[in-house]
C-alpha cells in the first residue's frame, strides 16, 4: 500500500502540489488524469525519489519513503515520461545497466530480456545505439528496462504513449496481469479510452489539487448518459466546454 499525505512540491513560485492526500492500494490498478502542468509527474518523481517534496511524506509498505529510499527503491519499475536517456548506449548494455543496478542474476535476466524483447519486437536492434531508435523504439528500450528486474510496484508515467497499437495492448496486458497477481501499477495518461479501460482506481489531479479519486464507474454514474471525455472536461477544462457533436456515433 501506498499513502501519500499532505504531498506538496512548489518549484519556486509554482505550486506543482498542493496537499496531496492517496491511498493506493495492491492489486488495482491506478490512474492519473490531468491536463498538462496538473502535477502527475510530479507526484510520479516524488514517488520514485527523483524530487523531494516541500511537504508532508510518502509511505510504502508501512515504512516512510524518507527514511527507506534505497529499499524501496529496489521494489520499483519506473517509466519516465521522456525516453531519451543514455542515448550512447546500445539498448543491450542499457538492459546490462538495468538489470546489474537490480542485482539481477544472469539465468534470470536471460530469461526475462528473451521474453520481453520478442513481446516488444526488439531482439534484433539490441546492439543499435537508444539514439538511433525512433521515440517509440526508445519507449519500448525503458519499459523493457523498468519491467526486467520483475518489480513489485510499476510505476509508468504515460507509459502508451508513443507506442505502437501492438505494444501497447501488450502492455496493458501485462499491466492487468501485475495487478491480478496482487501487485502495485500506477500510471499517468491523457488518454481517456485507455484510463476507461484499465483503471480499477482513478485520481484526476487540477493545478496541483486533487479533484477526484475514485472509480471510473463511480465517476459515471455521478452524470449518466455522459461520456467519460465529456465529464473530465466539464471538471478539469473550460468552464463553457459543451459535447463534441457526433463524437459518440
Ligand atoms: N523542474 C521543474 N522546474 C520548475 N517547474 C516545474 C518543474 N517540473 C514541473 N514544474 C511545474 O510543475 C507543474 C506540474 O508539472 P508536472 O510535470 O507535474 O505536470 P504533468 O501533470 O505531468 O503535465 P504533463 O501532462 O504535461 O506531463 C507545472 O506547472 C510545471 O511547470
Ligand atoms: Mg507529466
């Protein structure tokens, strides 16, 4: 389980979280929505220890992530929302890198990398250098990466996009396998069909504030006959939005 209390970050003047308060349970899945700016990457660093909160603190498995980031660390996959990361290398010596930061045994990391890199099309560009890789082909190298330790808890800033239609079927397949097995996946996404999908469990972020955390069938039936893009609009958007015509035929 994972509790954020009181989470605030401000970037000098800009308050990117404003008291945020979560429970995020095993065995769901949990989705961020919000528009640009709305603070879910933020809340996603503050959960993988690449920013310090202002504020109040994270707690994981009971323990506080302040005081036990090495360990807990060790429990998570993270996809960062940019995969332009260690362009110099080949995706192979960046699977080496992931899989040695994670004590990954050799039998086990074989094991793993052969089933990963057939699910995601990659065996043949293992030697090509990540700067080499169209953004997609990027995407697929890190969340190859993030998943080959096999961590408890996944935690996949827009982890679809840019991904091709196949891959990312085949990730939230594997996404919906984790959680069914009792593990922790998080995720942020500006797709609405996607969090529809996938969501167990949905926090929709405004300017740093929490404005929703529930179900998304929850979320439906607070406005029948409503789409979920109409509803999140109407909460989150221009006070005037009105339905697109036709957009439900
Ligand atoms: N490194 C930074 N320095 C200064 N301000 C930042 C920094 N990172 C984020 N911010 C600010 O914090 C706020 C929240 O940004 P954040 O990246 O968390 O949004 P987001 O919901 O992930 O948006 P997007 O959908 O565009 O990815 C924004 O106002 C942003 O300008
Ligand atoms: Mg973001």
């Amino acid at each position: 389980m994972i509790e954020l209390k009181e989470l605030s970050k401000d970037y000098g003047k800009t308050k990117a979280l404003d008291h945020l308060n979560l429970t995020i349970k095993e065995g769901k899945i949990f989705g961020f929505l919000g528009h640009n700016g709305a603070g879910k990457s933020t809340t996603i660093k503050s959960l993988v220890s690449i920013i310090e909160p202002t504020d109040g603190e994270i707690i994981i498995d009971h323990q506080k992530l302040a005081e036990h980031r090495l360990q807990i660390k060790e429990k998570i996959g993270y996809v960062p929302d940019t995969p332009d990361l260690f362009l110099q290398l080949t995706a192979a010596e960046y699977w080496d890198l992931m899989a040695a930061a994670f004590s990954l045994g050799k039998a086990q990391k074989e094991t793993r990398l052969e089933k990963l890199t057939e699910l995601f099309e990659m065996i043949d560009h293992q030697n090509e250098t990540i700067g080499s890789f169209s953004h997609g082909m990027r995407k697929k190298t890190i969340v190859i990466g993030a998943l080959l330790p096999d961590p408890e808890i996944w935690i996949l800033d827009e982890p679809t996009q840019g991904l091709d239609p196949q891959a990312a079927y085949d990730l939230k397949q594997m996404m919906r396998t984790h959680a069914d097995a009792g593990k922790t996946v998080i995720f942020s996404t500006h797709d609405l069909a996607t969090a529809q999908q996938l969501c167990d469990e949905l926090a929709i972020l405004k300017k740093g504030e929490l404005i929703y955390n529930g179900t998304v069938d929850d979320l439906l039936a607070q406005s029948p006959n409503e789409s979920l893009e109409s509803i999140y609009l109407k909460m989150t958007g221009k006070a005037s939005h009105t339905e697109v015509q036709g957009d439900d035929d």
